[in-house]
C-alpha cells in the first residue's frame, strides 16, 4: 500500500509540474520566427547567343562572367566556346574605334562546308554578342584571316559592315 501511495503522490507531482510549465505565458520567452532574408544573386553573368541545333535558332544564354573585362576578344571566345564545334575558329578580333574586325580562319566554319543557314547563325551569334555586350561598338566587320569575307554563301568587301545598331 505504501508503494502504491509512492506512485500516486509522485504521478501527482509529475502531473502538476508539467500543468503549470505548460500553461505559463511563453511567449515572452520564446524566440520569435521570422523569414530568412533573401540573399541577391551576386554572380556576375554575360548574356551572348548560342545556336539551338534542333530548331536552327539562336538562342540567348547567361554565362558566368570570369575576371577577364568586357572585350571584343573576352566575348568572341565565350561564343566561340558555346558553339562548341571545333571547326568554327576565330583568326583575329580587334575594335577600331565604333568598329569591331572579326576575322575566321579560311579553312573552317563559316567559310567553308557550311549551309547558308548555319552560316548566317554563326555570325548572327558573333554579330549580336558582340553589340549587345560592348557600348563601345556599334559595328560588326567580318573577314576571312584579315582579308576579305568569302564563304560559299557569301562575299563582303574587306570593310563592308555585316551589321550595326
């Protein structure tokens, strides 16, 4: 019997620790939750054109920016790189003033075993990065290693602008 008035008593205690913990203001105490803070995206991005294979179109994509500044070369490479076909090879790409001269080696894309179509994607996506990406530009000139443009599709004259804004 002295047993069972033991569990009682100490099941009555338990009870009425917890029956007051539990019914005490809290909220006072309690942390308060509120929304974490949204962090901005501090990735710098360029945005150049790539070409969708499947629908023959250009498409614009965001590339993760490096160190390098902002160059008619810095952007000719990161097309270059996003093509991803090694017979499309740049020989030069120098700015003139207003002007960028982008000259493709003779013997690779776009100048030689290439539809019109592609063709004109390929320098679209050169063309449209560039002058999207430099302020400084307003001209795109394309040539055939520094010389005059001549493709199967196309001929331009050593200084004829391809495109400008």
């Amino acid at each position: 019997m002295k047993r069972l008035i033991k569990i009682l008593w100490c099941t009555g205690l338990i009870i009425t620790i917890l029956s007051t913990t539990a019914c005490e203001n809290t909220t006072a105490d309690s942390p308060s939750f509120s929304p974490l803070p949204t962090h901005q995206n501090t990735i710098e991005t360029v945005s150049i054109y790539t070409i969708d294979t499947d629908t023959m179109t250009l498409v614009p994509v965001k590339i993760k920016k490096g160190k390098e500044a902002i160059t008619p070369a810095y952007i000719t490479s990161l097309v270059e790189d996003s093509l991803d076909d090694e017979t499309i090879r740049v020989y030069s790409v120098v700015q003139e003033d207003n002007c960028v001269f982008l000259s493709f080696y003779a013997k690779g894309k776009p100048l030689v075993n290439c539809s019109k179509k592609m063709e004109n994607l390929i320098l679209d996506c050169f063309a449209n990065s560039l002058l999207d990406n430099l302020d400084s530009c307003s001209k795109i000139v394309f040539r055939s290693e520094d010389k005059a443009y001549k493709s199967e599709n196309y001929s331009f004259k050593k200084n004829e602008v391809y495109t400008s804004e």
